[in-house]
C-alpha cells in the first residue's frame, strides 16, 4: 500500500503551477497523492491577480482560513510536500494538531514569524537567494536545520534539477523508509 502524500501548492495554485505537475509525475507511483491549491484552500479569489494582491490576501486572513480548512479535510496522518505559503499553512496547522508523519516545505518564508515547530520530522529547503527565508538564528533558536541551495531564490522549487533532486528524495524515503531526512541538492 502507498504512502499518502499530501502537496500543497505556493500562492499561485494552479493559476502559474505548470511545474507541479513534475513532482506528480515523480511522486505518483510510490504514493497516493492528496492535492490542495492553495488559493482553493485559503477561499481566495481575486479578479486581479499580482503578488502583491495575493500576498495580501493570504497574509490578512488567508492562512488562517487555509489552515482551519486543511484541518477540517485532512485526519489521515501522511507526509506533507508544500511549496511556499504551502509550508507555512501545512507547518501552522501541524502546530494546531494536523497528523503530520513527516514535512518537507520548500521556500517556506513565512514559518520565520513562527516561535516554535510541529513535533514531527521536517525538511526545509531554501534558496541561497531568498531574502524572506528564516535567519540563521531563527533555525537555532526554532531547532531545525535546513538545506541553502546556492545560486537559487525562492522560486528554486519551480526548477527541474531540484524538483528532480526533492522528488529523489522523497522517493528514497518512500522505498527504503529513511527517517533521517536526506540533503535535498
């Protein structure tokens, strides 16, 4: 029986998520995959869509609302992949009580404004270039490690070596059961 896997988009969703359809491609045959686009999630519907608009959005009030649907649909305990605003709203509702086996966020930017962590494995993964990732002393005072991937902002999650690299990953974990959870890049 396959692992459930649950993968939560960034804040576009769907709308600019061509690349998502990647880690699907990936990921499909080794788990059962759960799908949630976050703007669905959060009930965000904008008729003029910019970051600025939907980073509003999901900052006032956004993520909360993300966050009690997420725990409203999901009671199975499975594995989280979720990019961005994903991360956040998955590493919230783990703190909330989300059955949560393991988490793996990447460019999870917003989990900076957080003062503590879900009790379960976590894998961060950030590019060197994202001026929004958590500092050096949030991940030691939080307790948490993370992998910086030089060269990169925080949209390396869009690009194929590392959705190959993640993908590789999770797919080591999925057919050896690793708890330990492996560099990413």
């Amino acid at each position: 029986m396959a692992q459930r896997l649950v993968v939560i988009s960034d804040m576009w969703g769907v709308k600019k998520g061509l690349w998502i359809t990647s880690y699907l491609g990936y990921l499909q045959q080794y788990y059962d995959i759960v799908f949630y686009d976050c703007q669905q999630l959060a009930n965000i519907d904008l008729t003029i869509q910019t970051d600025k608009n939907i980073h509003h959005a999901f900052v006032n009030g956004g993520i909360d609302t993300a966050v009690a649907h997420l725990l409203k649909r999901e009671d199975h305990p499975s594995h989280y992949l979720a990019f961005s605003t994903g991360g956040t709203i998955a590493w919230k509702a783990g703190l909330k009580g989300l059955p949560i086996k393991s988490l793996y966020t990447i460019s999870a930017t917003r989990i900076r404004m957080e003062t503590e962590k879900p009790n379960v494995p976590i894998s961060l993964l950030y590019g060197e270039n994202d001026e929004y990732r958590p500092s050096s002393e949030w991940f030691s005072k939080v307790g948490v490690e993370t992998e910086i991937v030089k060269n990169f902002g925080h949209t390396l999650y869009t690009d194929e070596k590392i959705i190959q690299s993640v993908c590789q990953d999770l797919l080591d974990r999925a057919t050896q059961k690793i708890s330990k959870p492996k560099k990413a890049v």
